[in-house]
C-alpha cells in the first residue's frame, strides 16, 4: 500500500495532480502518473482520469498548486510603476563618470542600468548604450495617472457637437416653416 502526503494523496495522486496543475491534458497525465494506463485504450482512459480528477482531495490539491503558482506569477502593481519610472526619468549623463567618459555596464547604478536597452561594445573597447523609450514610458505613466482626462473631455466628440448644433435650429431654407411651401 502506498504512502499517504500531507494532502491525504498518494504518490501517483501527488503525481496526477501536479501535472494537470502544469497544464497537461488529464489523460496525459493519469498515464505519467499511472505507467501501466499506457497500454490502455482511451476509452478505459479518460473516464478513470476523470473519475480521477473528480475525487475531493485531488481536484482540491490541483486548485492549490495552480493558485500557488498564479500567485508566483503575479506582478504587482508598485513594481512595474517603479519600472516605468526608472525608464521615464533616466537621466542619460549618469552613464558618464565624473571625468566624463562612458561608464561599463557594471559601473551603471540600478536605475541607470534599468534603462538600458542595449549594449555595444565595439573592438576599440568603445561602449555605446541605447537607452528605452523615455517619451513612451513618460505617457504610459502620464495615462496612468489620468492626465489624459481632462485633455479628452475637451476634445468634443464630433456627433455629439452636430446634435447640439442642430437642436432647436430650423430645417430647411432660413425662414421657411416646414410643409407651408414657402407660401
């Protein structure tokens, strides 16, 4: 009999249930985790690989591995904030020392260094920095924040200009009523 984890599984459930967290389809997984189902039939396969991922502890254990592995994943707001900073403000004479020539990549300080796009460094030992788009990170940090709005609210919307224009102005020629045929 098979030992029993912490999550009242054993070692081919562990197994089933963290390659279905990985992406794999149930089937390929109920046969990485059972070897003999190789030789089974698919119709002798995927009910026992449902029936499988049907079972409490298993279907709860593959929600905690996909949630713990969704939560490693997740950038957090503040730090791609920090990130479009770094690139929005970079000031290009910090890739330069004091006695103004060019500083190697490993001299840059991390904010420096963040704003780098590449590097180049040619035969003479000459380095040239290209830096990201400054302007580009500036109106993504500019959007938002909302400075766009009140920007936008000035630009009138062109139908909703017409409508107003038109209510309450007479159609047809200038001082005719309309079905009085000008008599």
């Amino acid at each position: 009999m098979s030992a029993i984890n912490e999550h009242g599984l054993t070692p081919q459930q562990e197994c089933f249930a963290q390659e279905v967290a990985r992406g794999k389809p149930l089937a390929q997984a109920y046969r990485i985790a059972y070897p003999k189902s190789l030789k089974w039939k698919n119709e002798t396969l995927w009910p026992a690989a449902s029936q499988l991922m049907a079972h409490p502890k298993v279907h709860a254990r593959v929600e905690a591995l996909q949630k713990a592995a969704a939560a490693e994943v997740v950038v957090e707001k503040s730090a791609l904030l920090r990130e479009l900073m770094r690139l929005a403000f970079a000031d290009p004479r910090r890739l330069a020392g004091e006695d103004g020539k060019v500083k190697p990549l490993h001299k840059l300080d991390d904010d420096m260094a963040a704003a780098v796009a590449s590097v180049k460094v040619g035969a003479d030992g000459k380095v040239e920095y290209k830096l990201w788009d400054k302007g580009a990170a500036q109106e993504k940090l500019a959007k938002h924040l909302g400075l766009y709005e009140k920007d936008n609210r000035q630009h009138a919307d062109p139908l909703a200009e017409l409508a107003r224009a038109l209510l309450g102005n007479t159609v047809g020629p200038a001082g005719l009523a309309l079905g009085d045929g000008g008599q």
